[in-house]
C-alpha cells in the first residue's frame, strides 16, 4: 500500500511540476491506447470470426468468375477493410497531436518565465526554474507519449495489413 501512495504522490508532483498543459498530453495518451487496446483485442477475438463469415460468403457461390462476382468480392474486402482500419484515423490524429500539445506547455511554461522576470528580475533564479521546468516537461512528456504512440499504432497498421492481404489470398477467383 506504501507503494501505491509513493507512486501516486510521486505522479501528482511530476503533474503538478509539468503544469496543466500535462493534464491534457495525459488525457490524450490515454484515450490513444484505449483505442489502440480495443483495435488489438478486435483483431484478436472479433475479426476472426467476421473474417470466417466473409470467407464463407463467398465459398458460397455457385460461380466466381463474373464481372458480379468481382463486384460481391471487392464488397466483401471492403467491409473488412472498413472494419479493420476503425478508429485508425483517430489514433493517427492523437498521436500527431501529442507533441502539439507538449509545445504548448512549452510555451505557457516560458510565459511563467517571463512573468516572474518581469516582477522580480533576473535575480530569483528558483522561481525561473520552475517556469523552466514547466517548459520542459510537457514537450518531453509529449514527445514520449507520441514515440509509443507512433511505435504502436505502427504495428497496429501493419497487423490490418496482413489480416487484409490473408483474407484476400482466402478469396480466389477459381
């Protein structure tokens, strides 16, 4: 329990040192590897099954080599494809974002900076480092959360890939 209570106070002290900006970088992480999660789990437990369905719908003709029958298997990839890249655009948008944000604490951050030599000169070198710091740590905490973003979703987009190569290689022409 000790544990717990050291790591959320040591958790409060990073947020509270990175400022508020950080709030936002964390919020925009989180639901980026919500839907990141739930795309992995679909493709492990959903697709297979819709995927066994498109097979089986096709396997189901009675002939596959006619201008209709091109048309009804395009429809059938594309379904897949529909479903399989879900969601993909919003994970690209905030993982894009991420740093977006970072370099906005970096500019509240440095507007603090200003602030206090603007009141107190150069001369109160504490309170400039943590205007400083606040500059800081979003654009790193940003930075970070776009590289795993981007590390992720990389390999999110390359399992689509496969999956929508494998299912048309399971829908032959005859």
């Amino acid at each position: 329990m000790d544990f717990l209570m050291e790591l959320f106070e040591s958790v409060r002290d990073f947020m509270a040192t990175g400022g508020d900006v950080l709030w936002l970088v964390a919020a925009a992480l989180s639901v980026t590897w919500i839907l990141m999660l739930e795309r992995f789990i679909f493709l492990r437990t959903a697709y297979p099954k819709i995927e066994a369905e498109l097979i089986a719908q096709w396997q189901a003709r009675p002939e596959r080599k006619s201008w209709t029958a091109h048309r009804v298997r395009e429809t059938l990839l594309s379904q897949a494809r529909v479903q399989l890249s879900a969601r993909m655009l919003i994970i690209a948008a905030l993982v894009a974002m991420c740093p977006m944000l970072g370099l906005l604490g970096t500019v509240t951050g440095m507007i603090n900076v200003f602030e206090v030599m603007a009141v107190h000169g150069t001369g109160n070198a504490r309170m400039m480092a943590s205007g400083i710091s606040m500059a800081t740590i979003p654009t790193m905490s940003g930075m970070v959360a776009a590289l795993s973003g981007v590390f992720f979703s990389a390999r999110l987009n390359a399992e689509i890939k496969m999956a929508n190569e494998k299912l048309n290689d399971h829908l032959p022409f005859d």
